[in-house]
C-alpha cells in the first residue's frame, strides 16, 4: 500500500484549526510589561518548503516580537565577525536553567553556558558592538534581517525595548556580574541597549519563515541565491538551536517536535526542517518554561504529519 504525500497547505489548514479549538493558551508573558498587551488568542503559522513555496494559516503576517529569536541572527553575525574566537566568551552547551538564570555564572566565572539564554546572548550582542557605536551595531543586526527577508520593512518596537529598557533590572545584573569577570568589553548600558532593541525587532510568521531559510539550506537562501555562512556553518548553528533553543525545555521540545527551534517570549518559535522547509509560529502564551506553549503544539503536529523530525518518523 502506498502512502500519499500529505499536502502541506492542508495540513496547515488543520493545525490552525486545531489551535483555534484549545482553551489551553497559555499565559503572555508580563515581566515586560508591553508584552502584557498582545491578545493571548493570537496564532500564525508560515512553512516555507525548500521550493519556495509558501502555506500559512491564521495571523501570518502580523507583527509581533520576535525577543529571543533575535539571538540565532546575532550569533550567525558574531561568527561571522569574530568565527570561532566567540567560543572564548560563551559556550555551546545546554544550560538546564531558565533563559534569565544567574547562578551558573558565578561557578563558571562569568562565562555563559550557550548564546541564548539571556547572559550568552548579551555576550554575543557585545561583541557585535565592540568597535562600534550602539546606533552602528543595531543598525547591522535590523540591516541582516532586511536582507534575509528582502524586506525592509522590518523595524524595531520601540515600545517594547523601552518596556524592557526600564523593567530589564535582571539583565542589567547579569551583564554587571559578567563585566565584573571581564567577559563584557563595553559599557554596560551600551551593551543592553543594543540588546534590548535586536529582541524589539517586530516580525510577522511570514518575514520569520523567510530570514530562516538559510539554515534550512546549508546556508544559502534559496530566494536570493546569497551564500549567508558556509555549510558548515549553518550545520553548527542548527545543533546549538537543537540543544539550547528552548532554555529547560530544550530537551522537551526536541523529544515532542524533533527540529531545532528558537522561541521567544513573544510567543514566537523559528524551527528548521533541514533541507526541507524553515518554519515560523506564532501563539504568544506561554509555558513555565518561557516557550510558546501552543506554538510548540503545532510544531509537534507538523513535524508528525509531513514527517520531518530529524529523528526519522
Ligand atoms: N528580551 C527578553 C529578555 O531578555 C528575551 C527573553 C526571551 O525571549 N526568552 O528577558
């Protein structure tokens, strides 16, 4: 018996759906008080298959806040500004902790476990900027994200970095504490300002999918033709999104959905089907974890209907 190739579009279809139906939403998260105010029933879901083809369902194209997805385009950028010499100021392994976590830094001297929780991630953001000023490095990181999509429309929330800028007292203690070993080389409130306003970038599931589609294509989008980092490049970028791109749900995600995936607590997830498709959902409630709670059950529906777990059916 044959079995036939199930069509993308209509599975899409029945995902948002399914979605609409659940009561279990999830809770937006607060701590950034402009967050507060984005409507829990949200829900966008953009594939983007190796084709170029595109099926999306239900808030494709409304801008939301990307925050910690931000922090694939940032490492991709510092290695491609620093390569492997990052390696020296941040690790590549799972943190077990929450992304906002201080404890591990003091027994590992200030030295981020990987570059997306958020002290990683502010390592990566300094070197960015190092040799800059502020208004240059964010200036760099919004202008990659314009030439990943083709788009440049995309902009920043200033709403929400300033949200964040006057609530962020647990970032601006991590950065301090970092600074304090020597492992931040600018001016603390430089260095947050920039990182503040890259996790502002607004983003719609659709721009998403698109800026993904080079990690679905050893590093080269197919709408372009641009190389954006070598092969192996995008290989490495990929497992670190595997291993750490969920904080302490990392594991989780990786047993449900079986891709590597970067949420946000805007309630986005970016999640790479390798040489298949680049994927952007959208369902701003979250879980303990910080993670997109719906957005990580449609991503598990996906992966199990298209079969595309990187693990095989
Ligand atoms: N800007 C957010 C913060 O630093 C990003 C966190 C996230 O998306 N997980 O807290």
């Amino acid at each position: 018996m044959s079995h036939a190739v199930p069509n993308l579009e209509s599975v899409v279809w029945e995902i948002a759906d399914e979605i609409a139906q659940r009561k279990d939403r999830g809770e937006v998260a607060s701590y950034i008080p402009e967050l507060a105010c984005v409507d829990v029933n949200s829900f966008g879901i953009v594939v983007i298959d190796a084709d170029g083809h595109v099926a999306a369902a239900g808030d494709s194209e409304t801008p939301f806040s990307i925050q910690s997805i931000s922090k694939v385009f940032t490492l991709t950028l510092a290695l491609g500004k620093v390569g492997d010499r990052l390696w020296r100021v941040v690790g590549r392994e799972p943190s077990g902790s929450p992304f906002n976590s201080i404890v591990q830094l003091e027994r590992e001297r200030g030295i981020p476990r990987n570059p997306f929780i958020n002290a990683g991630a502010i390592v990566v953001t300094d070197q960015i900027l190092s040799g800059h000023q502020p208004r240059e490095a964010l200036g760099e990181i919004l202008r990659f994200m314009q030439f990943l999509t083709n788009d440049p429309s995309i902009a920043i929330d200033e709403h929400v970095a300033a949200s964040e800028q006057r609530t962020g007292f647990r970032n601006l203690a991590l950065t301090n504490y970092m600074k304090s070993f020597g492992v931040i080389e600018n001016p603390v409130d430089f260095t947050l300002g920039v990182y503040f306003h890259h996790c502002a970038i607004a983003m719609s599931c659709r721009q998403l999918a698109a800026a993904g589609r080079f990690l679905a294509h050893l590093g080269r989008n197919p709408a372009t033709g641009h190389s954006v980092v070598q092969p192996e490049r995008a290989r490495r970028i990929n497992s670190v999104m595997l291993m750490c791109g969920h904080y302490d749900g990392s594991g989780e995600f990786a047993y449900r959905v079986g891709l590597p995936g970067k949420s946000g607590v805007g309630g986005g997830i970016l999640a790479i089907a390798p040489g298949k498709a680049s994927i952007a959902v959208w369902s701003p409630g979250l879980d303990a974890n910080g993670n997109s709670h719906l957005g990580r059950v449609a991503l598990e529906a996906l992966t199990k209907r298209m079969g595309w777990s990187i693990f095989g059916a």
